[in-house]
C-alpha cells in the first residue's frame, strides 16, 4: 500500500568515493535514480529524513516520494547500503514508478494461529522455509506482510505457497512449482513420546 514518506532530493553534481564522503559529512546520503524513460541519475538525500523514515519499517516496501525543488516523483527503494559499525545509512538505490506499475519486491512472511495448530501443541517445531517470498505486485499496492496460517497443522505438514492469501494483483515470482514456505517436524522428545505410546499399544494388542 502507498505509503506518505516524503524524501528531500537534490541531484548530485560530482560523482565517485570522494564526493560521496563529502556528501556524508554534510548528513547527505548519496544514491542513485534510475528506471522508467529517463537515466539514472546521482542524487543526494537527508540523512535526518532518511533515518526518520527508516525507523517507520516501511522504507522498503512502500511507495516513496521524492521532492526536488517542488516537483514530485514517486519511487521505490530498490537497495540500502549501510555503514558495517555505525549502521548508518550510506548509499541508497531508487526505482521511478507509478501506482501500476508491476514490480518484484521481498515480502515478509507472518505466522498466525500457531495455538490452533495440533501438531505444535505435542511439542512439534516449525520449520520456517521461507522468511520472506518474492511476489510480482502494483507499486502502489505492496503489502507489507502475507500470512500463513498454522490452524489444523500436523507433525509432517508443510504449508505451501498456493494456502497463502495473496493480495490483489499479486503473484509469486516462482510459477513453476507449488513451494514450500514451512514444515511442521516433530522435536526429538515428541518423536520419542510416539514411540513409546506405539510400543505401548502394540503390548497390550500382544496380552490381548
């Protein structure tokens, strides 16, 4: 979904290591604008905007709007390079768009109605395939999480991409197999249990 992210952008004159240092010593993040009809082109960003907007947890995967010297343009972020100590924020990759346009972006993967799930309830562990999943969807719709529900999940089930709920317009970048976002196994004291509950079983069957 479209976010309200507003980032201040100024097109950036010198290019290369030392004009990017100098851009970061005035709390200006380098980065570059690409996509669309138009070349790309080196821009500098506030670092005080784009921090603010980082913490909001939808940097990523919402609509941004640039704004240079009045004028508009929306994008997505398609990249952040962040500093290996400090994590600041240090070059930042921008993709031109509009509201229909179909791109591919990461979307993170929620787990709900683990309570209903019997296969978790005696002591079964989940298996998480697949954090994230990489779907084609409208720039100015991208979700901000899918959810897989665990209600009725037994010891050796898996839930796959087709039992997920995608939202309109969206689709998997995989199309060619029905993968696997997680399994539920059975933890090493759970196995164990059923053993021993078989083996009793099969006793009392032998006394009978």
């Amino acid at each position: 979904m479209s976010g309200n992210i507003v980032l201040t952008v100024d097109v950036r004159e010198g290019t290369g290591k030392g004009a990017a240092r100098a851009a970061r010593r005035e709390d200006l993040v380098p980065g570059v604008l690409y996509g669309g009809k138009l070349g790309p082109v080196s821009i500098t960003l506030r670092g005080n905007e784009v921090r603010r907007a980082l913490l909001t947890g939808q940097f990523l995967t919402n609509m941004l709007e640039l704004n240079h010297e009045g004028e508009t343009q929306t994008v997505i972020a398609r990249e952040v390079q962040f500093h290996p100590v400090s994590d600041q924020p240090m070059h930042i990759d921008l993709y031109r768009v509009d509201k229909d346009s179909q791109i591919n972006v990461e979307i993170p993967v929620r787990f709900i109605n683990d309570a209903d799930s019997p296969g978790l309830k005696r002591g079964g562990v989940l298996n998480v395939v697949r954090h994230e999943v990489e779907l084609k969807v409208p720039a100015g719709n991208i979700p901000e999480f899918i959810e897989a529900d665990l209600t009725g999940l037994e010891i050796g089930d898996s839930v796959h991409i087709s039992a997920i709920k995608l939202p309109d317009g969206a689709e998997p970048t995989i199309t060619d197999r029905d993968f696997t976002i997680a399994t539920l196994q059975g933890s090493r004291a759970a196995t164990m249990a059923e053993a021993e509950e078989g083996e009793g079983e099969a006793e009392g069957d032998a006394e009978e």
